[in-house]
C-alpha cells in the first residue's frame, strides 16, 4: 500500500465515459451507471477487515505506523478512511477507471440514508472519525461528557502544505526547543583540582 503522501495526489478524480457526475453533497441528485453501482457494492463490502495490508497501510496513514489499524478504525466512514479504501480498493481490484472518491462518498450516503428510511436507524455522521463517550456513574451528576479528539487536517495534501511551509499543524501539540532555567540539578561531586592547585596542597603539607 502507498504510503500517505501518494495516496491523496494519486486518486483519480476522472469519471467513466458516459457517467453523469454526482456532487460530495447529499443535498445534490444522485445518478450512477449500472456498472458503477456493481463496483461501488463491491468496495461497501469488501473484508478490509480480514485484509492485513490494507490495515498495515491505514495504519501508516492514521500515524500509528507501528500497529495495524483497529477494526474501529477500518469502519470508519469518515473522508480520510473511505479515501485510503477507494485508492487500495482500485489497485487490489486493478479497476480500469480508479473509483472517484467522491462519487462514491454521494452514492454511499444516499444508500445509507435510503436504508436507514427503511429500518428507522440514525445515519451515520460523515467527515467525523468515531468518538468514544464516558458516561457518568454518579445519579447525583446525570451529564455525559464526550471525549474530546485533537482536531487534525483530513486532507494529507494539506499536512504536507503546513509542514513545508512551516506553519504548525492542528492537533499536534508544539515542543518549545528552550532550556527550562531553575530546573536544573547542582551537581554533588567535587571540583576536579588543577595541576598548580596539588603543588600548592602538597607544599602546605610539607610545611
């Protein structure tokens, strides 16, 4: 899997020929060929779960190189991770046309939402990564406090663009390159005598 930088200058933002666009916002009309709604259900229930190179890849794209990517973290449905899905998807698939990351964000949540009318489930919040919420135990302090995430660039063209031009990016904290003065530990050795500081020594002792 490409590594962050190249997966957000590489996406294809080039439709098939005779593929009428569909606009990022829900809002907008929804129209798609017969033969992109096939691969579109393809890519909504493709096992990126089972599929450890995509999670290794993630993984370096949420910045936790080390670690695979959770199983939380790949059902995201957030633009970051549904943007790493079309670009691994196209190249797992070797597709032809490279699925439009933003015609397949339209006809997913005009699918979600269409399904959710149906089974009376809330729709899902787009552009927003999973949060986890704690909930109070106290009876005497009934409010639940949701955990709050760094806000961070969700386009990777955009971190490039901050740290190139040196500007700091959100939600990374900034570490001052200064020495902290009073903090420092006197030291509990003696001090190291000098060649003519002995002489002197040794001839008041002969004295």
């Amino acid at each position: 899997m490409d590594t962050p930088s190249t997966v957000n200058n590489n996406l294809s933002t080039q439709l098939p020929v005779g593929t009428t666009h569909i606009a990022a916002d829900p809002g907008n009309s929804i129209s798609a060929t017969q033969v992109e709604i096939e691969v579109y259900e393809k890519l909504r229930y493709y096992p990126f779960h089972t599929d450890r190179e995509f999670a290794k890849g993630l993984a370096i794209i949420l910045g936790h190189p080390d670690t695979p990517a959770t199983e939380t973290e790949i059902g995201r449905i957030d633009d970051l991770v549904l943007q790493a899905k079309c670009f691994y998807f196209s190249r797992k698939e070797k597709l032809a046309h490279p699925v439009n990351f933003a015609t397949y964000k339209a006809w997913l949540h005009s699918d979600i939402l269409s399904g959710n009318e149906n089974t009376g489930t809330t729709l899902p919040h787009f552009n927003a990564p999973v949060a986890d919420t704690h909930m109070s135990t106290d009876h005497t302090n009934q409010t639940s406090t949701p955990l709050q995430e760094p806000t961070y660039p969700s386009s990777f063209a955009h971190i490039v663009e901050l740290i190139t031009t040196g500007q700091p990016v959100p939600g990374i904290q900034q570490i001052p390159d200064t020495i902290l003065t009073g903090h420092d530990t006197p030291s509990t050795k003696p001090r190291r005598r000098k060649p003519w500081e002995k002489e002197e020594v040794s001839k008041t002792s002969q004295t």
